[in-house]
C-alpha cells in the first residue's frame, strides 16, 4: 500500500463522517484544504450553489440548483456521501447532513436553522402530488407550501417530513418518524403519524 492509497481511504472515510474534517490534524489538513476547494468551487461553478467558509462536502453528494432554485449553505457545515439536495434549500451555520438523505425544496423551498444535525437516510420533501381518482397520479399538479425546521434541531435517522411542516427550535424527531404536522420549539416527537412524548427541558 502507498501513502496515495491510504489518502484515497481517508478521503473515503471523510466523505461519510464528516465530521471528523473538522478535527484534522496539520498533515491532513495539508491535502484535505485544497481537496474541498476544488470540490466545492466546481459546485458552485455548475450549479446556483452558495456554499459558506470551512464547509465540508463530499464528492459523493449529489446538489442540484438551478436559477430560482438556490441552494445556500452557511458557515461550518457538512454534507456527507449518497445525499441528495435539489433547491430551493436555505441552510444556518453548522448544519450537519448525514449520509443518504434526501431534500427536495419543491417550489416554496426548505429552511433549516444554525446548529440542525439530520441523521442518515432523512427525507424532507417540501412538495406533493395531487390525488385526484380520475386522473394519474404522475399528471397531476404538484402543490409546495414550504418546510421550515429551527434552530438546534435533531432529526433522527430514517425520519421523514413532509411538505407544510415546521419544526420549531431545539425539537427533536426520533429515528424513523414520519412528521406531518407542525412541531412544538423543545418538543420530543416519535412515531408514524409523529406525537410528542417528551420535552427537552425535562432531560436536565
């Protein structure tokens, strides 16, 4: 093995913990730094992306945005592998998107606040499809209301939210809920249809 095989596997590991970018050490940093430049720069070139200051994004994320459709991405904040983004999307600072999720803005668009940490296999979909009885599903009109999450949010792995969703401030969806109404700022919601049973507040 040669040092370029052992850089192409810490490249790898990046690419689905990113967080562990932001922990490098100097000789990583080295070839890390320019290696995001590159990736990140190329994106915004080909696609309406913004994209923040020490951002990580990995080349195996998928971000499409066209004009209208922007895709903006703050400060400090990490996308890993096998996720897919299609704007409008609005990201905070410090937004963690884990590997495998998918977001598509529809046309209204999804906002997730500073601090927000989504687990892998997410999905957020701020569209629907009309469901009329006497017309196919894949010819009706498409309607987008919005998603809005807050601040300090975690969603879990393998949840999913729907179109006309806001989720409030420091809430918390537990692995595998599907969120079809609005969540309360602090509120703890699991399930399918997702109820709240708990609060924040309370886990001091």
């Amino acid at each position: 093995m040669t040092a370029d095989d052992f850089r192409e596997q810490h490249k790898k590991r990046l690419s689905w913990m990113p967080w562990l970018y932001f922990s490098l050490k100097d000789k990583h940093k080295a070839w890390a730094l320019p290696w995001q430049t590159d990736i990140q720069t190329r994106l915004m070139q080909l696609e309406t992306v913004h994209i923040g200051s020490q951002c990580f994004v990995a080349p195996e994320a998928e971000l499409f945005a066209e004009p209208g459709r922007d895709i903006r991405i703050g400060n400090q904040c990490m996308i890993a592998a096998g996720v897919f983004i299609h704007g409008p999307v609005e990201m905070g600072d410090e937004v963690a998107i884990n590997h495998g999720s998918s977001l598509d803005g529809g046309r209204v668009g999804i906002k997730i606040g500073s601090r927000t940490r989504i687990a892998n296999n997410v999905t957020i979909y701020a569209f629907n499809h009309g469901m009329t009885p006497d017309e196919p599903i894949y010819t009706q009109k498409v309607s987008s209301k919005g998603i809005v999450i807050g601040e300090d949010v975690w969603i879990g792995a393998q949840a999913g939210i729907v179109d006309g969703v806001t989720i409030g401030n420091h809430a918390v969806v537990g692995m595998g809920a599907i969120v079809t109404r609005d969540v309360a700022p602090y509120s703890i919601v699991a399930g399918n249809p997702a109820r709240p049973i708990g609060d924040r507040r309370d886990k001091k």
